[in-house]
C-alpha cells in the first residue's frame, strides 16, 4: 500500500501529508486484527503449557524410602527378567538369567528392537519388570532408596536430554560434589573440553530446547562426561559411538580402556565391532541364552580398543 501511495505523489495525484493519514488510519483499522493474532499465539503457548502440566502430573512420584549398602561392589544379576512394554502382549525381555561380575564389561547386541535400550533402562531402575529382578551385590534394586541408586550409576542415554540450565549446573546436578578441578578433569575425559572451550560463556553457557539446539555429537560429549561425573562403580552406555566422529569415537574407546583398568563395571548397547571385540562378555538378544565370555577381556587386556 505504501508503495501505491509512493506512485500516487510522484504522479501528483496525492500529496505527502494525505498519504501519511491514510497509513496511520489504516495501521487503527488493523490494529484490532493484529492483537487477534497475538491472542492466539499466547493461546497456543497457554495450551502448550497446559500439555506439560498434566504431563508432568501424571508422572508417578518418586519414592522416598528404600535401604541402600555399605559399599557397592558393582556386581549384577539378571534373574528371570521379564519385561513386556505398557499395553502389549509378548514380553520384550523374557526369564533372562546373567550374572556381570564387578570389573568386567557385558555388550548388549541385537537387532533394532530387540530390546538394548529397554534392558539398559531396567538397570538404571527407570522401568520394573513384570516379572523377575535385577539384583545388585545380590540385592533387588527395587529395595533400595532411588536416589541412592542413581549415585551408583552413570548412565549415558541413546538420546541425551539435558536441563535447561547452563553446563556446569547441569553437570553438578549430577554430582554437586565436584570440585572445579574435578569438573574440567571429567570434561576431558569424556573429550567435551574442547566443545566447552568453543561455548562463548564456557562452563557458564545456558543450554536451550533441552540441548536439542547443540550438535549430535557435541551433545554425546556431554552427555557422557555427566555419566562420568556421577563417580559411580556402574556405568550404562547405550550406543556410546553413534553419532560421533573418528576423534569423538577414539575418545570413547579410550575412556572405556580407563574404566576397565579402574575395576568399574561397564554396559554398553553398541554395534561397534571394536567395542564388542574387546567386551569380557557379550549377550545376544536376539538369541538370549545367556552371556557369552568374550575372548579378548578389556579389564585385563584392552586389546580391541587401542587407538592409534
């Protein structure tokens, strides 16, 4: 309209002022269509924010009870494990049977949907059997305090989410214990110090969309180094290498060497043929049997997973 305006007064067919009245009435006479739209769009917030909302009150509430042990050794049993996903019918997971000493590392393989990250979530506590139990130093995890047994645990998610907070705070809420020193040291073991390095805040930068915003492997980077951070004797990777560079790659098997060498007890789902080569022992789900020992042990002789 503007620019019809702008023809009209050079041709003289309008003069300066009219055309200045005829935009101010016309933005009055819009003026109410553009506070619609505006009303809608906070409506469409507002619903959002409902969606949340009975999201998150649906969620079950934790419970605050619960035993927990002196020291965990960092063995585990799978006894009779039975899992079926919420409203099927054939369970995921039928009476598995393993036992994981401390120390050593079990690789979980199996095609897409054979139940990987399912098992590596039963674990962590995150979902219950139906039927059967995961026993930790011989004890059921159901028996202990939540809270505790997350403390015994760093666990590395297929898809890491992360709090919309900064990184440092989303790092110490894993483990408010760590020291600065402590924070930067467990950044380069997960090879996240340089991604951190780049951020223009550094430890300080706000994380935004639940870390969605940041790059797939920059986001494993930390993902991992917040599994580290918790200090526990468990570690649950699922699929620790997807997404990665060579360089993001190398650093997983060298952190993976390191936990073997230091007695902790690792899980990983991962079709990675040098982390499969040098697991202590690896369970098929599509034929789950039991735990196969793996010639090439990665506590005693990492082999597999030298780097260049």
């Amino acid at each position: 309209m503007i620019a019809t305006g702008a023809v009209l007064v050079v041709r003289g067919e309008l003069d300066v002022g009219s055309l200045i009245g005829i935009n101010l009435l016309v933005g009055r006479a819009l003026a109410p269509f553009t506070r619609l739209a505006q009303i809608g769009e906070s409506l469409a917030m507002a619903r959002q924010a409902q969606a949340r909302l009975e999201q998150f009150a649906r969620t079950a509430v934790e419970p605050t009870g619960g035993t927990s042990l002196p020291r965990y050794a960092g063995t585990l049993e799978l006894r009779d494990l039975t899992f079926t996903p919420p409203g099927g019918v054939t369970p995921l997971l039928r009476r598995l049977n393993l036992s994981v000493p401390a120390g050593n590392i079990l690789v979980l393989k199996g095609r897409n949907g054979s139940g990987k990250s399912t098992l590596i979530r039963l674990i962590a506590g995150l979902a219950d059997p139906q039927e059967g139990a995961v026993l930790a130093d011989g004890v059921d995890i159901r028996k202990f305090a939540p809270s505790w047994w997350r403390q015994q645990i760093g666990l590395l998610p297929q898809e890491p989410v992360f709090l919309n907070r900064t990184i440092r705070e989303n790092l110490l809420l894993a483990n408010p214990r760590l020291s600065e020193t402590e924070l930067h040291a467990t950044l380069h073991r997960a090879g996240a110090d340089r991604t951190v390095a780049d951020c223009a805040q550094g430890l300080d930068t706000p994380l935004r969309n639940f870390g969605h915003e940041l790059p797939t492997g920059h986001r494993r980077r930390l993902a991992l180094a917040r599994a580290l951070a918790v200090g526990g004797r468990l570690i649950l990777l699922d699929e620790p290498t997807d997404g990665l560079d060579s360089e993001g790659t190398a650093t997983v098997y060298r952190t993976l060497i390191e936990l073997a060498r230091s007695g902790h007890t690792v899980i990983i789902a991962s079709h990675d043929p040098r982390i499969l080569q040098g697991a202590s022992l690896v369970l098929d789900l599509d034929q789950p049997n039991g735990a196969a020992p793996n010639s090439d042990s990665m506590a005693r002789e990492p082999a597999g997973l030298v780097t260049p």
